[in-house]
C-alpha cells in the first residue's frame, strides 16, 4: 500500500529533512509516526500525499511510482488519500455540510451522491445532527471530527493525520483514535504522526521513530509496567 525505498528529501539550502528511509505498510494496517519536533514527521506525510517529491529514492502508493506520476495526474493519486491536520483548516464561512462536501463538489459529484456521503460521514464521527452549524459553534474535538469525515468522505484507501490531537485532551484524543481504529477495520490504511508517545503504547499499534530525519526504530512501543500488569 504504502512503500518507501532509501527516501531522502532536502530542501533548498538545509540538511536532508529525510535520510535513507525504508519501510512498507500493508493496506488495512494502521501505524503511528513519532519523533521530535523537526525529525521529518510531517515531511513524510507529505510525500505520501504528493505535496512534495523525494530527492532521492522511490514513494510507491498502491504500487504507483510517486516520482513519475505528472502534474496533471496529481489531483486524481490524492482522491485515495485523506489528510487530517492538528489545525482543522475548516472554512469558518460554510456550515459542517458544506466543509465535508468540498472535495466532491471539486471532483464534480452529483448532488444527491453528495448528501448521501456527506452525511455517512458525519454519522461516522457522530456528527449528523451539526451538519446544518458552523465551525465556530463548535467545540474543539468536533471541529476535528469534522477533519476527519472531510478527509474520509470520498472513500480514500490510505487515511493521513499530522498531529490530530494536538489541541484535544486525553479524553477526546482517545475517541479521536478509536474512530481511527474503526476505520482501519474496515480496510483503510491509516498513518499518524504524533509527539503523544502514551496515546501511542496505548494503542498498540506498530510504531515508526525518527530521529534527525533518520529511521530509528520500527516496532511496538511497550506499555508502562502499570498498565501492562492490569
């Protein structure tokens, strides 16, 4: 699904932001990303979403050479990907509907198909009865599910969020990653950054670390004593 082969990305005038990364995630796999604040979390993440391309080395998503694909092309790989962001980047000006609505009214979508999605999304995160409110009247946590179901909306294969919980408490961040979970369920392929490292061992989940733009571990992080004898 998603496949890195000795990737390194630097920018103009700065040290390689990536190193020699090498790792495979399988479809239906759902894995963490975490590291300090400037280790390559975020420049990762954009590869996979062709916001960026690599120096060097190969990004294949869905066995599609990344560095091939042309410009004209790009918009149609990024329909399988949704991306989620600490920030939201709602438009405050358009109600919850029309927010999630936005990337099937770019693609053209009939109506109906796009009220009938819309609102599988929002029931997914829980949201149906806010589709009519606006950004503003929302509370933190819905804000980001309404990330969520814009990210999810046009059915992506792979599944991308930037710090998602950021913002939110314990509590929120928890039901934040459990509707990941759900999603992962059902066969999407789902990528986190995050700096939270106890979120992550409660998860359970396998475990990227970067380090100075490097790959340093690639597993499991174990569970606090505490927890691990409950």
């Amino acid at each position: 699904m998603i496949e890195f082969h000795n990737v390194s990305k630097r920018y103009p005038g700065s040290t390689d932001a990536l190193s020699q990364i090498d790792f495979k995630l399988a479809s239906s796999e759902m894995a963490f990303l975490t590291g300090h604040s400037g280790a390559g979390k975020s420049t990762l993440l954009k590869l996979i979403a062709l916001l960026i391309r690599p120096t060097t080395g190969q990004v294949l998503v869905n066995s599609e050479n990344l560095g091939r694909v042309q410009p004209k092309r790009i918009p149609y790989v990024r329909r399988k990907i949704g991306m989620i962001f600490q920030d939201h980047k709602l438009l405050f000006d358009r109600t919850v509907f029309d927010n999630v609505a936005l990337p099937l009214v770019i693609m053209g979508m009939p109506h109906q198909e796009i009220g009938r999605r819309v609102r599988a999304s929002l029931d997914k995160v829980g949201l149906l009865n806010k589709e009519k409110a606006y950004p503003i009247t929302l509370s933190g946590g819905q804000q980001q599910r309404v990330g969520i179901a814009r990210a999810v909306v046009n059915k992506p294969s792979i599944l991308l969020a930037d710090e998602p919980t950021g913002n939110l408490d314990p509590e929120l961040s928890s039901e934040v990653m459990e509707i990941f979970a759900q999603f992962q369920q059902v066969g999407t392929c789902v990528l986190i950054a995050s700096h939270d490292l106890d979120l992550i061992r409660r998860m359970g989940h396998r475990t990227l670390i970067l380090r100075d733009g490097k790959m340093v571990a690639d597993g499991t992080l174990s569970k606090p004593a505490s927890e691990a004898n409950q």
